[in-house]
C-alpha cells in the first residue's frame, strides 16, 4: 500500500476526528466521584473511546484516568502514550479555542499539537497498518491519558491496573526524538538569622523567579548604593522605596522554564547579589549567595556537575517568608548518568549550614536509553525513512515526559525542532502537513517495532 497516499485520502477524516476531540475542555478540573480529574477529561476519553470504537479497534476506560484502543495479538504490546487533557486556554485567541479551526492548510485549537492530534494521529497509524493487512504478532496499544499537564498520575494509575508495555514512544515532544530526559531534584532552602523583613516572588517552583519584592531596614544598607549595585544587573526593571525605616525592593527579572534557567534572569537571585555589592551583612544574603548564586548550576551545593550528555541545571522558582523565616524551593535538573543516590551523597555536607539549612524534597531519576539500542534505532530509522531528514540529531532534554512514568518507552514526535507550535499558548496549531506526516512516520515506526 502507498502508506502517503492513503493517508492523504484519510486527512479530511482525520480532521473532523480532532475537531471532535477539541470541543472538549478537557483541562484537569475537581476531583468527582468515578471521575478523578473532573468532568472535561472523562468526557474527552468517553468521546476518543468511542471514536476509536467505531474505527473498529478494541477499546477500555481505565477508571477515567486513562483509557486504550488496541489491535493485535500476542505478548507483548508496542504502548503509544498521548494525552487528552490540556491546559487552560489562556487569554489572546483569535478563533475560538474549542472550535477545530481550519485556516487554509493550518488547524488551530487547543490540544491541536498537544496532544489531543497525536491521539488522532497514532490512531490513524492503527488504522492504516489494519487496512495493509499485515500480521500482528504484537498489540498495539494507544493509551489516552488524562492527566499529562498535571503530574501524570494517569500513568501511575495505568502501572498498577494494567499489564506494562514491551516498547514504545510517547507522541508529546519533538522529532526525531528523546533518548535522554534529566533526573530530577527538589530542595527547600531556608533562613536561620536573617534581618531581611520580608522576600516574597515567583509563581511556580518549575520556572525562574521572574518578579521579587523584599523588603528591608534602611539601617542595614544605603539605598543609593542599593540603586547602583541593581544597575549593573541583568534585571529588567527595579524600584527602591524608603518609608517608615524600610527599603522595599521590587525586582523585574526574566521567566524561563526551569530546565533552562540562564535564558531567564532571577528577580531574586540578583536582589540577593545587589543586596551584598551594596555592603547588606547578613547571615541569609551571605547563605544565598553562596549557596544559590546566579550560576544556574548548583555549585553553590557542590552539585556542579555534567555529563556527555549534558550539565546540571539549578533553578529558584519561589521564595516566600512565612512567620520571619524565608523558604526558596530549588528545581534542579540532572546529567542522565547521575543517580538519586549519588546526588544524595554529592550534595550532604552541604545540607545544614550555621547561616541556613537545606533538605531535599523529591527526587526523580533520570531516563536514558543508549543511541544504539534496538529501540531508541527502530524509531530514528522511521523518521529519517519517511522524511529523509538525517540533520536533526535525537536529543537528551531537561524535562519530562510520560516516557518517565511508563517504563520501556521515549518520547517520539509529535512536534520539530525548529517549529513553535504555541502549546500552551494562545492559538495553538497543527499544520496539515505536519498531521498527516505523523501517521506515516508512526505507521513506519510501529512496524519497525513489531520487527524487533
Ligand atoms: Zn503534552
């Protein structure tokens, strides 16, 4: 069969499919009883469950955390993970953003690109494979989450109902795919003595702390000298007030993901910095400096480290000050080939200090599968078959998809590289083009892993 040319002929389906999906607002809402994240994600995976019914596969709802479409025989299952939950649709649409929208050869919607079109996508992959006839000595299994956006606890659920997948890909980062993500490692700082009257900035601990207001006595530092050490930062904007005895600093820094945190710059970090230039002594500006820093890269804990596959990535997200003692919660990302017991054993000595304390939080361990191993090449070779793209090169990233929460598999598309797709933003888009070469490089891939 002419697999492109098939899908071509399916493409106009296809769309109405996803348009069927996007109408749902599927963002995690309250928990309800039978419906742990709320009516849009039960109701999406009732729709894309049926939907896949009526396509002719085998379906199941997994208790409203996730569900399944499968085809095939034997042992073993290739496990395709996507997701139906979306996040909020934000402000700054100009369609609307539960209405599929076609504008020429461009689809617009949330979810388009993530992820409710790779759930349609993969699923088309079924049917085009079912259509040629050939043997299954495998199932092939779309699992359809329905908490992505939220933490996976989807995935969790699936772990302890259902059998485990052998191989597989999640559809929900870039081509030609992610052999590597990160380790993860949380920590909250806080403050022994310190005269600083009150800090408070940032707005989630997996982004660089953008705005910071701290205030402080105009005994302890010269609010000239304040202005002058905050002029030579990065900082995009600052004030300093003096009133009733107090400076109060209000910083405007830069927020960035938290995997790559030097494209952004810290409100608190270089509040922090100013703070000792302009001649502050304190026990917690001194902690903080030495410890956190501007660096990005945990030296501070001596945690500076790196790998061929990358370096260590250090982030503070949120400080707050609750009852006179400051909190910062660090989101650090580590090399692939760092485990969770060897970060413990680098960063203990540093862990409790006369000037401030740190303990660890949470601790999740990395995901890495060697370029060569028969998966990680089954799946590149799909990609570069059907585009004959051999440029871009798979990578190792600071984030993290379902391929952490379901053993055996590695994120594989749907997204490219050098293409913004606006997840997560206002007018989010797939084009068709894209749409349609996703099936076929997933028609590729699955039968690259059923040869395996
Ligand atoms: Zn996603």
């Amino acid at each position: 069969m002419d697999v492109k040319k098939r899908v071509e002929e399916l493409s106009e389906e296809m769309i109405s499919q996803l348009g069927r999906l996007v109408k749902y607002d599927s963002k995690r809402g309250e928990a309800l009883p039978g419906k742990p994240f709320g009516e849009g994600p039960a109701a999406v995976l009732a729709e894309a469950l049926q939907l896949a019914e009526e396509m002719g596969f085998e379906t199941k709802n997994l208790d409203n955390y996730c569900g399944y479409a499968q085809i095939g025989e034997g042992k073993d299952i290739i496990g395709i993970a996507a997701h139906l939950d979306i996040v909020p649709a934000g402000e700054g649409w100009s369609t609307d953003p539960f209405t599929l929208t076609r504008k020429g050869d461009v689809l617009y919607g949330r979810g388009v690109s993530d992820d409710k079109g790779a759930v349609i996508a993969s699923l088309y992959a079924l049917k085009v494979l079912q259509e040629e006839g050939i043997a299954l000595n495998k199932r092939i299994r779309v699992i359809m989450g329905c908490a992505e956006e939220t933490g996976s606890p989807c995935m969790v659920h699936y772990g302890q109902v259902e059998e485990p997948v052998t191989v597989g890909f999640t559809p929900d980062a870039e081509f030609p795919g992610i052999y590597g993500e990160k380790g993860m490692m949380a920590l909250l700082v806080k403050s022994k003595n310190t005269k600083i009257i009150d800090m408070n900035g940032g707005f989630v601990t997996n982004a660089v702390c953008n705005h910071c207001i701290t205030v402080v006595p105009a005994a302890e530092v010269e609010a000239e000298a304040l202005r002058k050490a905050l002029e030579k930062t990065p900082l995009k904007e600052f004030t300093v007030k003096e009133e009733d005895g107090k400076l109060t600093i209000d910083a405007v820094g830069v927020a960035a993901h938290a995997s790559t945190p030097l494209l952004g710059v810290n409100a608190a970090s270089y509040t922090m910095k100013a703070l000792a230039e302009a001649g502050m002594q304190d026990d917690f500006v001194d902690y903080y400096n030495s410890h956190i820093g501007t660096a990005c890269n945990g030296e501070g804990f001596g945690i500076n480290v790196e790998d061929d596959y990358g370096n260590l990535t250090f982030n503070n997200g949120i400080v707050k000050t609750e009852d006179g003692v400051i909190s910062c919660t660090i989101d650090i990302r580590v090399p692939v080939t760092y485990t969770p017991e060897k970060m413990r054993e680098l960063i203990a000595p540093y862990l409790e200090d006369e000037k401030g304390s740190c303990t660890i939080v949470n601790q999740v361990e990395s995901l890495f599968f060697p370029l060569d191993s028969p998966m990680v090449k089954a799946l590149h070779q799909a990609y570069i078959d059907v585009t004959g793209d051999t440029e871009r090169q798979m990578q190792v990233i600071g984030g993290g998809t379902y391929a952490k929460e379901v053993p055996g598999i590695i994120a594989f598309g749907c997204g490219w590289q050098d293409e913004d797709n606006h997840i997560h933003n206002a007018d989010e888009f797939l084009k068709l083009d894209q749409f349609k070469l996703q099936v076929e490089i997933y028609v590729q891939a699955i039968k690259n892993l059923l040869a395996l």
